[in-house]
C-alpha cells in the first residue's frame, strides 16, 4: 500500500515533523535564555530582514556584503559560542537536553530556598541589608553584566559573605541564574512608582523596579529595621516572618508541576514497595 493511499498517516507524518522542529527550537531558546546568544540571535534576524529587504529593492552592494556576513557568520559563531556549543552538545550526549530531569530541578529549588532562608535569617538579625533577585522565565542577562561575575553554586554562607558590610561586593544586588549564584554588586532599575512608601530606601525601589519589568522574585534584607520582604509582579510584601517567607518562596520556586511529578513518583515507589 503506497503512501498516497494513506492521506491519513501522511498529515500524521507532517504534524509529527512540524510538532519535532518546534520542540527542537524550543529547547534550543530554553538552552540561550538569559544569555548573551538572545542578543546574537536578534542580530541574525535583523541582518536576515536586511538582506530580504536588499533583495526586494535590488540593492546589490547592501545584498552582496550581507551575503558575505552570512557566509563567514557561521564560522564566527562557532568560535565565538564554543563553551555554549560545547555545553548543549554534553547534555544532547548525556540525554539531559530533551529529559524534564523535574525531581532533579525540584531537588534544587528545595535547597536554593533553604540557602536564601538561612541566610536572610541571619542577616535579619544582625541587620545586614541585602537585595538577592532570582531569575525565572525572563533573562536577567543585561543585568548580570553589570556586576562581578561569580557563576558559583549557592550556598548561605556566600551570600551572607558577599553582603558583610564594607567588603567589595556588598553594594548592589546578587543575582542567581539557573541555580547558581550568577554575578554579585549588579545594579537594578528603580522603580518610578509615586504610591511607594517615602520610608523604603534604595534596595526596596530596586527590588520593585526589577519586579516591574521582569518577573523575577526579589528579596529585601533591611539595613535599619532587619525587616525581610519579597517583591514580585510589582507587589511588595513587607516584614515577614521566616515561616511566612520560607512559605511564599516554595510557593513561587517550587512549581506545582514537579511537586505533582515527584508526589507520582513516591505514590509509585510506596505501591511497588
């Protein structure tokens, strides 16, 4: 039986191909979020619609040098990107690019919220200010860049470090990036909003601003009060205690979907046990 007496297992093929490619990319911008290859990738595409533009008007020369941009572009990118290329290529190896990997991910999430606690707990106390933000599905890449880079696994120990009073890292914002503690003394937009209480200071008006334009979960250690708050979607939720905040950053970190993921597996584990 020839394919074309299968028109149904033939749209089934085209749905399966077109449903592939679009995991792949989506996998591939999951992999470059938050990254300095967002910005390569806004370049390609605007020298791509230059060079559909300079085809349409039969600009030859603005085609021609196109051309030549896209011809060795590729070559450029590869070395450029390597450690990125490098990276994506170990985790296609180890199967981990295509894996959900969600206990994995929770397993993480459960001990970045146990180092954030135990170390705004202690600073609370001896009033240490500190102003922590944590990336979520917006890249915060520009805002990395304005710092000290850092790129080490978190732990409360560092962060209560990087924030001691007087020491080269403590004035500005530590930023964690897919589970590790990206850069530290970054700088974050203020926010401009007038119904701000006049009695919040700089790190308040940061941790609203970033909360504004990205949706990352901002934690605020007061210098003068000790006070903890967290901001996020440009809400502010001031003086919690440290129950009340360990609760709201399992709420907002740990998603329902790999709570639901790891419930299954335990429920399994327990009835084939």
């Amino acid at each position: 039986m020839s394919f074309n007496e299968l028109p149904l297992l033939g749209y089934l093929g085209i749905f399966l191909d077109v449903l592939l490619v679009w995991y792949v990319i989506y996998k591939i911008l999951s992999l470059i979020r938050g990254t300095k290859a967002v910005q390569l990738l806004q370049g390609i595409i605007v020298i791509v619609f230059i060079r559909l533009l300079s085809s349409l008007l039969e600009l030859h020369t603005l085609f021609w040098l196109v051309d030549q941009v896209m011809d060795w572009g590729f070559l450029a990118i590869i070395v450029i990107f390597q450690p990125e290329l490098r990276r994506a290529l170990e985790q296609l190896g180890r199967g981990k690019i295509f894996s959900r990997s969600g206990n994995d991910e929770e397993d993480h999430q459960v001990k970045l919220i146990e180092a954030i606690t135990k170390a705004t707990d202690y600073m609370a106390k001896r009033r240490i200010g500190a102003l922590i933000s944590i990336e979520r599905q917006t890249g915060m890449g520009d805002y990395v860049e304005t710092g000290i880079p850092l790129n080490s696994a978190i732990s409360s120990e560092l962060l209560i470090n990087i924030f001691i009073p007087n020491t080269p890292l403590h004035d500005g914002a530590v930023i964690i990036q897919r589970n590790q503690v990206a850069a530290a003394a970054c700088y974050l937009p203020l926010s401009e909003s007038p119904f701000i209480s006049k009695e919040l200071g700089t790190r308040h008006r940061a941790a609203l601003g970033i909360s504004e334009v990205t949706d990352s979960i901002t934690i605020v250690v007061s210098e003068e009060t000790g006070s903890v708050s967290l901001t996020k979607n440009g809400e502010l939720h001031r003086d919690l205690k440290p129950d009340a905040f360990r609760d709201l950053l399992k709420q907002e970190l740990i998603t329902n979907e790999s709570i639901t993921s790891h419930s299954l597996w335990q429920w399994r584990g327990k009835k084939n046990g």
